[in-house]
C-alpha cells in the first residue's frame, strides 16, 4: 500500500476547515499540521484530526516533513506563506485569490518558477456542476456559436455580517468580493472561453465597507463577451448561468449542492461523492424548453489532479499563467473602474 502524502494546512477557517481539510481527506491525503493562532479553531483541529501537530508559525509547519503545503489563511498573508513553502521546497496551493494584486501574485509564480516548486492556486469552482456542464454543452456543439455569457454570484445581505473580515477590510488587505467572488468568475470564464482584455468594470461599496458590487466585461479572443456580477447587494439575484449562443440559450439557475454538503461536514470518500452533485439546466430555443442532464461537480477532482502532478503524471490543476491572468484583470478592473 502506498504511503498517504503528507500535508499542512495554513489556516483553519471557513475555507481551511470547511473545503481544504475535507477535500484533502476524502482525497487520501494525510493532513498532518495546522497553522492557526485562533484557540477554538485549533480545538477544532484537534476534534478533526486527532494526531496532526497544531503550530503557531508557517516555519513550524513546513518542519513536518510535508509533500504538500495548502495555504488557506487571510489573503494578506498569502504572499509570505506561500513563498515560505517554496523556499522550503515544498509545492503549494494557495487558495483563492492567489495574493491581493499582480505584483504580489508575479512575487510567488516568479519564485515557483526560479525554483522549480510548483505552486497552483484554487479556483474550485472550475469543477462545480454549471461549469462542467458547459463544458458539456461546449462539446457537443448544443449552443452553436457561442457569442455571450452571463455568470455571476449574487445575493442579498443588506446588512454587514459583523464576522466576515472580506466584507470589512480593504482591497490591500485582501477584502472585497473583487478579490473574492470575481476570482472564481473570472478563473472559469477564461477557462471556457481562453484569454480575454477587460472592456468594462465598476467596483463599488453599497454598504460602506469592502467593494460589495462588482461588474466587470471581458472580450475573449474567440469572440465571446463575458458579463461578470459578484455582488451582496442584489434583492432578486439572476440565473448563476446564462450562455447565448446561435443554436440556443444554456441557462443554469442555482449552485450545486457540494458546498452545503461540505458545510454539514460531509465529503466526497474517495474523491467521489456518494450522492447527486448536479444542477438543474435547460437548453431554451425561443418556446422550446429542453431539460439538459447537468454534470456532477466535484472538487475532489482538484485535489486528484494534484495528486497526480506530484506523481508526474498530470499537470498542476490550475496553471501559474492562469493565475497571473486572473491578478492582472483584477488590477485593471480596480483601477479603471467607473463609479
């Protein structure tokens, strides 16, 4: 039996506990060390992982003989902790958004690249039902032409959620759904459609604190216009998915359940959910409805696929050239927003 790669985990909120830890788990690997300062969060290290080491500094973790290092902590520490595993050799996956601006994301890709450690950054939702559905779609030519899409997470929190650092802290900090939300947006949209220039971004604060609705265009080179909404401050948000093509219109309403899932702690045991994890979708041609299977999202997929870069057999699941992509829109939409 082969031995389980051993990896550490750098934060331990929401998306180290909830998605990383989890995926990490029903993927086989060994968590074996938690970076976090917090005492209920390493309590809950302890109830998750009763034999991994709870350390205090990124240094300490690197110590454990790691295969894998998978930096979950607050974007501003990104930069630091991810080029504390590379200069340690140990290969990274930093979570979304890879750092707080292109320069900072060039610093850990042009390190990675120096060295020949590998690092990756975690756009998941690359593996959600709608857009492995549309991927689908895509090959099957349902759509035609493809010549606009409309992707978006939108929903409705007109008050602040008091403990919510992205909502509060500043886009230098690594606050706002910019950095956030647009992350995942942008990261599929290039992923489906190839590279795009940025034609139109508005990033505004509705509720006083952290950029809270954010538009942004992109012009692939394929011809395809990508209209992008992240934004808490929507009372009846749109359809998750709406891909305009010459054949049809691909429309996908809500998100897949794998997140619910992951929050009721619940995981997919090796690297498969046991249950559904598809979206509704349909397949509109004016008064023609068609009912369209979704795909079944998965996350594990990531983790399979860095399992297999490690070995050698695959590439990294998201390149570094994908990540300075997605940093290099986001300065651009930031500092040519209009307001």
């Amino acid at each position: 039996m082969s031995q389980s790669l051993r990896v550490g985990i750098a934060g331990y909120g929401l998306a180290g506990r909830t998605f990383h830890a989890q995926l990490l788990k029903g993927c086989g690997f060994e968590v074996v060390g938690v970076l976090t300062n917090n005492d209920a969060r390493a309590q809950h290290v302890i109830e998750d992982f009763p034999h991994a080491k709870v350390t205090s500094t990124i240094n300490q973790l690197l110590a454990l003989g790691l295969d894998l290092l998978v930096i979950a902590s607050t974007n501003n520490v990104h930069v630091e902790q991810a080029l504390a595993g590379i200069a340690a050799g140990v290969p990274t996956v930093v979570d979304k958004p890879m750092a707080c601006s292109f320069e900072e994301t060039k610093r850990i890709v042009d390190a990675s690249r120096a060295s020949g450690v590998p690092v990756t950054a975690f756009f998941s939702r690359r593996w959600d039902s709608d857009s492995l559905t549309l991927k689908k779609a895509m090959s099957e030519e349902l759509l035609g032409d493809i010549f606009r899409v409309d992707s978006r997470f939108e929903r409705f929190r007109p008050s602040l959620v008091a403990s919510s650092w992205r909502e509060k802290t500043s886009p230098e900090d690594g606050g706002g759904l910019l950095l956030d939300l647009q992350s995942h947006l942008i990261s599929t949209s290039l992923d489906w459609f190839g590279p795009a220039v940025l034609t139109y971004s508005s990033v505004r604060s509705i509720r006083g604190a952290a950029d809270d609705d954010v538009m942004i265009v992109l012009k692939h080179r394929t011809g395809v216009d990508s209209y992008l909404s992240a934004s808490a401050t929507v009372g009846a948000p749109g359809p998750r998915l709406r891909v305009n093509g010459t054949e049809g219109t691909l429309i996908i309403n809500e998100l897949d359940p794998q997140e619910t899932l992951l929050r009721a702690r619940r995981y997919p045991i090796g690297g498969k959910w046991s249950e559904p994890t598809s979206s509704r979708a349909t397949l509109h041609r004016g008064d023609e409805v068609i009912e369209i299977e979704g795909e079944n999202g998965n996350y594990a997929i990531f983790y399979e696929l860095v399992k297999g870069a490690l070995a050698g057999r695959n590439d990294w699941p998201v390149s570094t050239w994908d990540a300075l992509a997605v940093a290099s829109i986001i300065d651009e939409a930031r500092s040519g927003s209009v307001r």
